[in-house]
C-alpha cells in the first residue's frame, strides 16, 4: 500500500540557487518538523546541490538532496552523490514517500561514481539497497586525515563505482562546515 500513496506524489527537482523564497520556506519547516529541531544552520552549511521535492496536492511533503562530493577509497578519488535530508512530514510519514524519491533520484545519479550517505534508520537505506561501509571514515582536512571513530556511512554502488567494493577500507570525505558525514 505505501507504493499507491507514493504514485500520487507530484516530483519537482530543483538546484538550491533556483529555490524561491515561498519553497525554501516550505522545506524548512517539513525539515523542522521532520528532524524535530531547527534545521535552517545545517541547510546553510550543505551548500548547493539538487532538491528531489515529492508534493500531494501542492502541499510539500517530503525531500531529499543531492550534493556533490569527493569521496577517498584508496588511491581513487570517486565523484560522489551524497544523499541529504532525506526527510517526510511527520503527518505524512508512512506512506513510502521517503522510498518513492530515493528509488527516483538513482536514475538522476549516472554522472556519479558512487552515492553516499549517513544514516539516521541504517534499516530503512538496507531495504532499499544500499550497503553499510564496515571500514574506518575519516575527513580529510587542511591538516590531514582525521578519523571519526563511531560515525556511519552507507553507499549505493552505481555503474562508475570500483568493483569489487571492498567495504571494509578506510573511506575519506572532502572537509565542510557543520556534520562532515
């Protein structure tokens, strides 16, 4: 039944500097209200990237983000499509609408060697195929690497993705401001 719900979502897909003042609104509060804290810093600190916004009729009610990353596997840099804010009001949550985007943003995905995320429900991402990265994470900074013992990630191989993938090396993220992973 969650897959009927889903099929009546209108996707729009949207670049951050193409959002207007009344959608950016919109996102905030179903961020707000999904993550159950303020969540307009954190926006701030993704950067640009690709919005996937799923809305029953007119009505946003679920999102998720692309952005662009590097990540380090060994000697190999991978273009990376990092998953964010993947989020459903809380209202509408249920009803396979988180599922219906992350199944419809893979096709958006071919220019990318791997996509990436970290977890908030490692069970939800694992039904829906991605993998959990078993080696070390680290970020890699003007400093070096620094690794982050405790953090989670999770990737969906995609057609540019090294095989085979040995999930238990050590993996590296390019440095931002706020949550690395």
């Amino acid at each position: 039944m969650e897959g009927a719900h889903a099929r009546h979502m209108q996707l729009d897909t949207v670049t951050t500097a193409a959002l207007d003042a009344a959608t950016r609104a919109d996102l905030l509060r179903l961020l707000d209200a999904a993550y159950d804290e303020p969540m307009a810093e954190y926006v701030g600190h993704i950067g640009e990237g690709l919005h996937l916004l799923g809305r029953v009729d007119g009505q946003l009610v679920s999102h998720l983000m692309v952005v662009p990353r590097t990540l380090g596997l060994d000697d190999r840099w991978l273009h990376t499509a990092y998953i964010e804010l993947v989020a459903t009001d809380p209202t509408w949550q249920g009803r396979g609408y988180a599922s219906h985007l992350l199944q419809h943003c893979v096709p958006l995905l071919r220019e990318f060697d791997i996509a990436a995320l970290s977890p908030s429900d490692a069970a939800f991402y694992e039904r829906r195929g991605w993998l959990r990265w078993i080696g070390p994470l680290g970020v890699r900074t003007s400093h070096g690497v620094q690794w982050i013992p405790g953090e989670e990630a999770m990737v969906l191989p995609l057609a540019g993705t090294p095989m085979p993938l040995d999930r238990t090396r050590p993996l590296t993220i390019d440095d931002r401001p706020g949550e690395v992973w």
